[in-house]
C-alpha cells in the first residue's frame, strides 16, 4: 500500500497484515494508532518502554497511555488537523517529546510518525526511542563544556596576571623616568629615547604573552591513564549523534583493530574529539550541493604513535587562515570565541602529541591528531 505524504506523493509501504514481523523485530518501541486515536498495535519493545501489555494498550486512547496530561489537546488538534488537510508539524521527522510510563514517571522520547493507508482507513505509525541516558550525556557534555570554559577563563586570567605583571609594571617605571628627564630645566632627550626604547620592548613582551596563552591548559596535575583511543572516538561519536542527524551527515569511521593505547587524560580527550567533530559538522552546515560526510581513522604512526584523522566536506578554510586558525580568539565563525581549537591544540600538546590542519580534496579539511604511546613516566620535581 502507500504512505500518504504531505504533497501527495505516494510510497511503498507494507499493508496492515504485513505489520507484526516489523513491530515484533523492531528495536524501537513501535505503536500503531488509528485515526480515532485509538492503539491498533503495541509491540514487546513499547511495553517494556511504556509498562503496558499489549493487551492493556490495544483498543485504549493512545495518548491517556503514553502523552503527559498537559500535552494531550496540543495532540488531539494536531491529528484533527493532519485528517482534514493532510499536513502535520511533526510527521516525516523526528522529535523529540515527553512520554508517559505507565507509574506515572515522565522522560525524554525520540519520536517519528510515518502514516500508512489501510485499505480505507489512515494508520500512524510511531517508533520511539527512550533516551534518557542520551540526555544524560548531553548534561554531562554540558557540563564538560562549562568546566572547560571556567577553566579556560580562570587560567587565562591567571597566565595573562603572572605573565604581564612584571612587563607592565617596568613599562610604568620607565614612563615616569622618561617624564622626569622630559621635564627638567634641561630635557635629557638622549636617556628619555633610552627609557621609550625600554617601554617599546616591554609592550611587544606583554603581547607576546597575551598570543602565547595558550598553554594555561598545560596542567601537569591532570591524571593520565592508557586510553583506547577508538573508544573515545565512539563516545564523542554518541555525544553529537543528535547534532550529526539533524545536519544530516553520513558518518564514516576506519578505526584501526590493532591500534596500541596511548597516556591520556580521558576527559580532555575527549573533549577534543568532540569539538574537531562538532567543527566539522557545522563546516558542512551550508552544503546544499554535495554529500555531507565525515570520515574518522585512527592509525598506527610512525614507530611509537597513534593518528586519528578528521575529514569533512564542508566549505573548507580560506588559505590565509590555516596558519592562523589555532590561534587564540581567532575565529571564522559570527558568533564564536576562538577557543575551541587553541584549546584543542593546547591539549594535544600537554599529551606530548601535535595538532595541525590542511585543505581537503576536492572539499573541506582535513586535521591530524597525533599522540604518543608508551609508558607513562611520573613527572620529577625539581630538586628531587
């Protein structure tokens, strides 16, 4: 039979009969509702999802089963609406709402309705998803995300005070000495030029401090342990599973079996992974006339190291910025901080590891992660 789509267009789509060997393979929870609003069908994934049987849900109101109370009208003048002009907001996609279990508990469903023409009658078709635990990682990358700024901001500001202190106060000291051989009865023009030539050197010292922040991130008290860096992979690969299916973009992953583990720090790794994958992403944003895809490979480098490669599709780096790209508070984005990457290579970089960029063929870029392996070996205070 067919679905009926918003223009009109008519798909392939099995026949009522045709139904139970899907909803009873499924992964998802699948219930199957008529236009009355009534449960037509109720797979085992749905009730251990929902709590109710098949026999409790078939022949109930779908939405007094599984829509929280507040939402339910919002519900039922959404499917008046789709039978009278065959339009509705949420079918063909997929959202995410609250459902109901049947203790009454509330949590968080990825939902898409497809309907379907039953001889002469319109079924809808609903596969959900519980996600609370996606949710629970999106709280903890945010929070991650918030930590990492808090540190970014303190230890910037901690660098940018110990670091300019002693510059800024010479280049006072030499201003007030200039003054007082400016203004005496007779002006010594030659040390005053000696003392401005002083305040010129401090002033480039001081920017070079501030443009060479970026290893406030170094923090040698940051626990490593052996990593298995493709599992990291799939992790951050999880935390923007939302982000890279809502742009729409094909993932392809080569993850080498036989790769060795390397000396990090999970949580910054991690975090790396994220923000190279989530950059990627928003680079193929605007790309309407091509395949968005990302390719991630990890590898064996050289004698004693690991490469994680990360390739988009996207519109690429103007040339003149790939030198310049990881540097702190440069940015091609409207609203961005120029953070991201410096922080990425700043991390890389406490690893013992090297970050770089280049142009893609024929599209997007490409950047290099590599990382050492080996034992890890306590660092030695001075002295001891």
């Amino acid at each position: 039979m067919s679905i009926i789509g918003d223009a009109g267009t008519d798909y392939l789509y099995p026949r009522r009969d045709d139904l139970r060997p899907i909803l009873e393979t499924a992964l998802d929870a699948v219930v199957v509702m008529k236009s009355d609003g009534i449960v037509a069908d109720w797979n085992d994934r749905a009730a251990a999802v929902f709590g109710w049987s098949r026999e409790e849900a078939v022949g109930r109101v779908m939405a007094d089963l599984v829509i929280p109370e507040r939402y339910r009208e919002a519900h039922r003048k959404g499917l008046r609406r789709y039978l009278e002009s065959g339009k509705g907001e949420v079918v063909g996609r997929r959202i995410e709402v609250s459902g109901l279990r049947k203790n009454g508990e509330e949590f968080l469903v990825e939902l898409s309705i497809s309907p379907i023409q039953d001889r002469e009658n319109i079924l809808f078709i609903g596969f959900l998803r519980d996600i609370t635990e996606l949710q629970a990682l999106r709280l903890a990358r945010a929070e991650l995300g918030r930590g990492m700024r808090r540190m970014a901001m303190g230890e910037m500001a901690a660098s940018i005070a110990h670091e300019i202190k002693q510059p800024l106060a010479a280049i006072s000291a030499n201003g007030n000495a200039g003054l007082r051989w400016l203004t005496r009865a007779t002006p010594d023009i030659e040390r005053a030029c000696d003392v401005l030539k002083r305040i010129v050197s401090d002033t480039q010292h001081a920017s070079e401090v501030i443009d060479g922040i970026r290893s406030m991130f170094k923090n040698e008290g940051q626990a490593k342990t052996m990593q298995d860096v493709n599992e990291l992979i799939r992790e951050a690969l999880t935390l923007v599973r939302t982000e890279v299916e809502n742009q729409h973009v094909s993932i392809c992953t080569e993850l080498s079996a036989e790769l060795p583990q390397v000396p990090a720090n999970q949580i910054q790794l991690r975090q790396v992974m994220v923000n190279l994958i989530t950059n990627a992403v928003d680079a193929m944003s605007a790309v309407t006339n091509r395949a968005r895809v990302l390719r991630i490979k990890t590898e064996e480098h050289k004698l004693d190291g690991v490469l994680i490669t990360v390739e988009d599709s996207g519109v690429g780096i103007e040339p003149q910025n790939l030198d310049r790209i990881f540097d702190t508070f440069f940015t091609t984005k409207s609203q961005g901080m120029g953070m991201g990457l410096s922080i990425c290579r700043s991390i890389v970089e406490s690893h013992e590891g090297h970050l770089s960029v280049a142009a893609a063929q024929p599209h997007g870029s490409i950047f290099h992660v590599s990382l050492p392996t080996g034992t890890i070996r306590p660092k030695v205070k001075p002295g001891s």
